[in-house]
C-alpha cells in the first residue's frame, strides 16, 4: 500500500507562487487508492480512475465494411469512361453478411455498417447508382476504394486504447466497450471527509439565528469532490471550539484519505484549526502569493492528508479547482492533474499588484471573429456567490502582469472544464 511521505507538506520557504506549489504538490502526491483495486461494469465507471492500460483483443472495425448505403462491387469491372452496368446478386445488410465471394461483373445490395463481400473493394452510392430490376447503372468516376470502410481502422488488436491514471469520460467508456471490455480495473474511490468551520454557520432548510448565516461551502466542495469519481462524506459543521475540531478531525481521519475544511485558518482567526492540526499530525500554512485565498493549510492527520481552504466561499471554489483539485485528483491516482487554460480576448481594463496570481470571476460573450470575449462580473469580492454563478469561469492573471487592456488575451478557466 502507497502512503503519502511523513510531513509531505513541509514547506518552510516564504511566499510561493502557484507554479511552485502545483510542481510541489506533483512531486510529492503519490496514488494512495491502489490497496483496492475494482472491477466495475462499464455502466458505473464514469469519472473513476483506471488502474490498468486497457489494450485491445480486436480490431475496430473487426471487418471492412460499408460507410453508405448502396452497392458493394470491384472496382476492376467499371468502365473507365462511361456508365457500368452489373448484375446485383444479393444482400449484405448490417449484421447479416452477404454469404458468397463477389465474382467478376457482380454488385451486391449493400448498407452502412454492412460487412464487405469478400471480393469486393469500392461501394458506389445509392443516389449514384440507378437500378432498374436486378441491374445497377454506375456512373464512372468512382476511385477504387471509395466508401470502403477498413478492418482495424480505428482500433488495431494489441493497441493500448486507454492508460492507467485516466479519468473516464462518456467517450472513453464508449472506446472500451467498443473492444468488448465490459467491465475495468479501477482504483478504489478517494474517500474525502468534508467540513465546514465556524459558529456563524448554519444548515440551509433550518432557521437561521441572529448573526448566522447559511453554510455554502460545504455544497460546493462536495459537489466538486463528487465530480472528480471521489467519495464524499459530508460531515458538517465544526463549532469554533478546539475539542470539537479536535473530536471531528481525529474521528475523520482514520476512514478517509483526506480531510478537507473550508474557514478557520485565517490569519486572526482563532486557532482551532491550526491548533488542533498542528496537535493531531502535521500542520503548513502555505503563503501563497495569490489572490483571492491565501494562506492553505496543508497537512497530515494519521494517514489522511489533509487541506484546509479559505472561508470566503470565493476563494474557497479558487483555490479547491487550483490546488486541492489536482491534489486530490494524484491520491486518487489520476496522471492528468492540470486543467487545460484557454485565451480570450479581455472586454475591461484591470490593474493588480505584481508578484501574485489573480483570479477574476467572468462571463463569456461572443463578439465578432476574434472568438469570445471575457466580461467581469461585478462585484469581485470573495464573498460574492453570485460572482461564481453567473459567470462562466476564472481570468487567471499571471504575476508578471500589472495591467490588462480591452483587447488584450487573457487566460480563461472554464467552470465547466473543471467542476462539473
Ligand atoms: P474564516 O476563514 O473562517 O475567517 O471565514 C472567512 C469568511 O468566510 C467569513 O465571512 C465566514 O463567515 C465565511 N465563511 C466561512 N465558511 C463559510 C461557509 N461554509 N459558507 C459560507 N461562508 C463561509
Ligand atoms: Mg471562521
């Protein structure tokens, strides 16, 4: 069984910037799920994680065959400059070959999917083709080969079609049943313990008291752990209260893999967190130089990894789809860890400090041929919920910047490229 290294999360140096803490993080998180593996219907696979390449018994198409509907002939009997007349002798319909070998001066009826009759190489179009009793008519100009589909064309036998460590899209169980794997070998599920801290919090459904508000952390990080094939247990709220944080973790930590809070690790915060991290395993406050959501707290409590993210619902959604996300995606045996960042054209003028990355909240418009258009949501405080709704993902602005200008490119994080 693969454990993460004692104190993986030491970090002492100052303040990090996100490419530093992401090849760190890349360098340290080892696959924990591999003491089980699964073998699941394909059925249930979407969003698991294979633990074994899946290599191909067949070739995909297993047979040549027909991409239209029409007429399966050889191409050596066309005439080269005019019509071709040939004698249709039979039927080759999806599922039901033709049985014969296709002789010399012969057609055979043939529809899309429809196994090739031995013999034949090219399939003429039926809107090409004119028949009039057993006879079809070809025009010439048809090349040899035409509408020919060929054995092995998508897949050949021995061709390795999905790696260990891939996440599964709709597609890709749709590749694996296409060679005849009904079910996979997949890492067991990340087992990931949820909390929210703090006494303002309350369960949405209940009344709410005076000075409280309602918990929506817990909604959106439980959501996104599901998203990525990972096993949630949602076990609330945790009072600002050391013995409470301290019952809460330690009785966490043994069941799951990793331990995820949002809140309470603020600077001037009270330090239950910290404290009872710190008193349980190992605590590090990472100083990220970002923003929103500095610091993370990384760490350990027994075997569990555990991650403490920012209180502001904002910065909480930040910095799990930046730095928990590829995280947990590594324990959980994932090998693509980073998501893939595109360019579109900034609508605003913005100004930030040098030296920190920064995550803009933004909705796309499409305007003209430049492709679409990044509009900021207004406002972009941390708080904002609506900030994280209304819009279709993050402008990340690298340190270097200090300046964007209508018009300039800007990197865009699609919501749905991450957290769905
Ligand atoms: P903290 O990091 O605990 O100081 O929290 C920072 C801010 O985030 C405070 O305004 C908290 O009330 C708010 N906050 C913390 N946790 C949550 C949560 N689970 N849902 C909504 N807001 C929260
Ligand atoms: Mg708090």
């Amino acid at each position: 069984m693969n454990q993460l290294a004692d104190d993986c999360f030491n970090q002492v140096d100052g303040l990090m910037s996100t490419a530093e803490a992401l090849a760190i993080l890349q360098q340290r998180i080892v696959t924990v799920t591999q003491d089980r593996l699964d073998t699941v219907p394909l059925a249930r696979a979407l969003g698991r994680i294979l633990a074994r390449d899946v290599t191909s018994a067949l070739d995909v198409p297993p047979h040549d065959n027909s991409a239209v509907d029409g007429y399966a002939l050889r191409h050596d009997d066309l005439v080269a400059d005019g019509p071709s007349r040939l004698p249709v002798l039979g039927r080759s319909t999806a599922g039901h070959p033709y049985g014969a070998r296709l002789e010399q001066g012969q057609a055979v009826r043939i529809f899309t999917g429809a196994v090739m009759p031995e013999g034949a190489d090219t399939v003429v179009m039926q809107e090409d083709a004119a028949q009039t009793d057993d006879y079809i008519t070809v025009p010439p100009g048809l090349a040899l080969g035409a509408n020919r589909r060929h054995q092995g064309e998508d897949t050949r036998q021995g061709d390795v079609v999905l790696g260990r460590g891939q996440r599964l899209r709709p597609q890709d169980l749709g590749l694996a049943a296409s060679v005849g794997q009904g079910a996979l070998s997949l890492y067991r599920p990340l087992r990931v313990a949820v909390f929210s801290t703090g006494d303002e919090l309350a369960e949405p459904g209940t009344k709410l008291a005076a000075g409280a508000i309602y918990d929506a952390n817990r909604y959106i990080l439980a959501a996104l752990i599901t998203g990525l094939g990972a096993e949630v247990s949602d076990l609330g709220i945790l009072p600002d209260n050391a013995a409470a944080v301290r019952e809460g973790l330690g009785a966490a930590a043994g069941g799951h893999d990793l331990l995820l809070t949002s809140g309470g690790v603020s600077v001037g915060d009270e330090d239950h967190v910290r404290g009872t991290v710190e008193a349980l395993g190992h605590l590090h406050f990472w100083r990220l130089a970002i923003k929103p959501g500095r610091p993370l707290a990384l760490g350990q409590v027994g075997d569990a990894a555990f991650v403490g993210l920012p209180g502001n619902p904002v910065a909480a959604m930040v910095c799990f789809l930046r730095f928990a996300r590829p995280l947990i995606l590594g324990l959980a045996g994932a090998v693509d860890l980073e998501p893939v960042l595109y360019r579109v054209t900034s609508d605003f003028d913005y100004e930030k400090k040098a030296g920190r990355r920064e995550w803009l909240r933004a909705r796309l418009e499409r305007q003209g041929e430049d492709g679409p258009c990044a509009v900021l949501f207004r406002p972009q405080g941390s708080g904002i919920i609506n900030s994280l709704v209304q819009t279709h993902g993050l402008v990340e602005i690298a340190e270097d910047v200090t300046q964007v200008k209508a018009g300039d490119l800007v990197d865009f994080l699609p919501f749905d490229e991450v957290a769905s």
